[in-house]
C-alpha cells in the first residue's frame, strides 16, 4: 500500500493555520485527483481542499472544528488501489502527539499558565484545543471552571460538544449556581486584584433584548480589527475633491465601455487607478512593519472591501494592480467583487494585499475612519458623491456652481507614516481625481 500525506495548504501570507469545517470523505471512499476532500475555513475565507492523487483515503487525521497549523498533514490516501472490504482504515480522533497541540494552544489569547493544567486526576497535563480555549474566552468561563468540565475526548480532553453541552445545561438553570462558579466566586472574593468579573460571574441582561450569537466569520473580523487597533498606531486625515469631470466622463461611456467589454464600469477602476499612480509617488504608503524594519513592498497589490451575501466585509486584492490598464481593472474587480457575493473565493484571492480601498459611499456614508487591513499601514474610505454648490475659482473671478464632491479618508499608521507624509498622499489622490481627463478614451 502506498501512501500519500494530503497537507493542509498555506492559504496565503500571514495565515499560519485554518479550521476544518467539514469532511466530504471518510476512511475507506474513493478519492479522484483534484476531487474536494474537505472544507477548511480561516479569519479571511472558508475555502475547498482537493485531493492530490487518485486512490482512497487511508487515513484521517483531524476531526471537524479542529485548528490546524498550515503544513500539517491531515490526511492520508492510498494510490496503489489495494483497499477491499477487509482491511481496516484508521480514523484518527486526535493523533497528533501532544507537543503538537501544544504548539496550535500558543497561537490562543490565553496567557501561557492558563493554557495548561493537571488534569482531574493530577497525574499530568491536561491540554486544551484552541477552539474550546475561544469558547470559553468568549463565553466568560473561567480556567478553573473549565478544569472542573469533564472531557470525552482522547485523554479526558474538553471537546467542543462537552462546552457546548456544559452552556447549554448552564443556560437551562439560569438561578441554580454551578459548582464551578461558585468556586470562581471564591477565588474572586480571595484575589479580587487578579480575577475580572468576566471570569467568575456571568452577564445578566436586563429589560426586553434580543441576543444573536456571533457567526464563525464575524467573531474572526471582530478579533483581526481589535488585533489591528492594538498593533498600528491609527491617525486618519480628510480631504474633499471635485469628481465632477469622472463623473461625467463615466456616464458618456459606460454605455459604449459594456457594449465591447462585456463589463460594467463602476467609479471603483477608476479610484483604483488613481490610488496606484500616487502609491508610485509616495512608496512608503505599500508598506508594512516587521519589528523595528519597515518593508516596502515593490508589488502593488490592491484590496477593495466588498459585501458578503451575510452581511460581512471580504477584502479580495487584486494583485500586480499598476500593470493593469482600466479594462484589466474592470474586469478584476467585477470578477472578484461576483466570487465575494456568490462566496467562491479562494484563499489566494483574498491574499497580498499591500493597500486597501473601502467604498463607505457604497451604503451612503459620506465619510468614515477606516481600520488598517493588517499588516499593511494605510487603507483609504472613498465617501458617497454628492451634489453640492461649491465656490468655482477662475481667471475671471470666484462663482458658485454645482458639482460632485467627494470626501476621502486615510488611515494610516502613525509609526512610520507621518502626517505630513499621509496628508499629502491623500491630497494627492484628491487631485488626480480632480484632474481627471474627460476626453480620454477607455
């Protein structure tokens, strides 16, 4: 029998590990070359692992909603066709030795002590999956309280089910005290210096409310922008510009522009367009931070913020965005911006990024404060356009007149962009798109 490691695949830079979703084979199914396997999600995107080979699947190595460090080998697929009826596939509960999981606990907000403790019979130590580590942060349950939850998994170890199961019964007895929290309690009223409330006291609503428990993917965003906020330093600077010759320059074509493209021209190419002229003036802008270096990025690699069909924000990129011309940058935006909203984006796609866009605009703000797209240092909000009676200046004198106008915002990272570098930058966005040619061609 010969076998071959199916490896959890890198997803992209700065992704160093994803979460099994769901298997679509069990040891002993057939497997075809390129034939999805499992689903694997990661904070950016839920995304399909195919088969390397052809054969059946010998092995299975993680279980659903377990972390999986990028690398790893989850599966196992046998080439040489020899399964029959009779011989015994292995499917591994939690195989991977225990310095292994040790290693995916240090990537969880806990603090190094808390991540481990002797387990119920004080004979060693008892480990615990990221995933129960997440739950139990967010659900407010004390390391203490979890020690006292007794697991089902390999080992006597905490699975999902045991948490989930532990909260349910905990809902369903909202007046009778745990054991477990009266203990917290105690150990609240012996250290009240080292022990927040969140840890031994769970939150009591009052008056007529409704609670929604957080998706997968919007616990994922909520901690990337808290990671963001705590990591750069945000400044964000303003300025305003006359868009009124884009404007009308994309409603004289955009008629002609699908008719022979096939594409639809929205104001988004054309921002996109201006943001790699000016990111060509002012390179410090692609950058990121590694330490005290800072990393200029020669690639231009460009995010936009787009709608997901949940409501929630994807950032796919478009990569190599200063060798394209606006027919290149319409059809990479609409082909991204359709994968986001049909949710069939892959994880290379949402990889790269050096700089972010964000239309606020697009749902009627006129201007916002964007948060930086780790671990780039800048992200510009472009705000909705609006008609408004602005002072025109000429050779013969001021008038008023009636025009588009814009608000632009810049975030950026006040550790190695200083205002005056970031100010300027944004400026000079404002007037490339002031400036814009309305007798160009497309």
């Amino acid at each position: 029998m010969s076998l071959v490691d199916l490896i959890m695949p890198k997803l992209g830079e700065s992704i160093m590990e994803a979460t099994i979703l769901k298997w679509h084979k069990k040891p002993g199914d057939k497997v075809a070359m390129d034939e999805t396997v499992l689903d694997i999600a990661t904070d950016k995107v839920d995304s399909e692992v195919p088969s390397t080979d052809e054969g059946t699947i010998a092995e299975i190595l993680y279980n659903e909603n377990d972390v999986v460090p990028i690398g790893k080998v989850i599966a196992r697929i046998d080439t040489n066709g020899e399964y029959s009826e009779n011989m015994t596939y292995r499917e591994s509960a939690a195989p991977q030795p225990q310095h292994e999981e040790a290693d995916v606990v240090e990537e969880v907000p806990y603090q190094p002590e808390e991540k481990r403790s002797m387990n119920n019979g004080g004979a060693g130590i008892r480990f615990y999956s990221p995933l129960v580590l997440n739950i139990a942060a967010s659900e407010g349950i004390s390391m203490s309280e979890l020690e006292n939850i007794e697991g089902t998994g390999q080992d006597g170890r905490v699975s999902k089910k045991d948490i989930m199961s532990y909260l349910e019964n905990r809902k369903n007895a909202p007046h009778q005290k745990s054991q477990q929290t009266h203990q917290a309690e105690q150990q609240v009223n012996e250290t009240p210096a080292t022990i927040s409330r969140s840890d031994y006291s769970p939150t009591v609503y009052t008056g007529n409310v409704e609670i929604i428990e957080m998706d997968r993917m919007r616990k994922m965003i909520a901690k990337h922008m808290i990671d963001s906020q705590n990591t750069s330093a945000h400044v964000t600077s303003f300025t305003e510009c006359d868009v009124t010759n884009l404007v009308l320059w994309r409603e004289k074509v955009k008629k002609d522009f699908e008719k022979r493209e096939g594409e639809k021209i929205t104001f988004t190419p054309l921002f996109l367009e201006a943001i790699v002229k000016c990111i060509k003036k002012y390179p410090l802008i692609n950058s990121s931070v590694d330490g005290d270096k800072i990393i200029i990025k020669k690639d231009i690699n460009i995010g936009m913020a787009t709608a997901m069909p949940n409501g929630n924000l994807i950032v796919p990129v478009i990569k190599n965005s200063d060798q394209l011309n606006l027919t290149g940058l319409t059809k990479q935006v609409n082909g991204l911006a359709n994968a986001a909203r049909n949710n069939k984006l892959k994880p290379d796609d949402t990889a790269g990024g050096t700089f972010t866009l964000t239309n606020v605009g697009t749902f009627g703000s006129i201007m916002g404060t964007p948060i930086i797209n780790q671990p780039q240092v800048a992200i510009l909000a472009v705000g909705a356009i609006k008609k408004r009676p602005v002072v025109i200046e000429t050779e013969q004198g001021d008038s008023i007149a009636i025009r588009y106008m814009m608000y632009l915002s810049l975030s950026y990272d006040h550790r190695i962009i200083d205002g005056a570098y970031g100010s300027t930058f944004l400026n000079a966005i404002g007037k490339e798109l002031e400036n814009f040619d309305g007798k160009r061609g497309f």
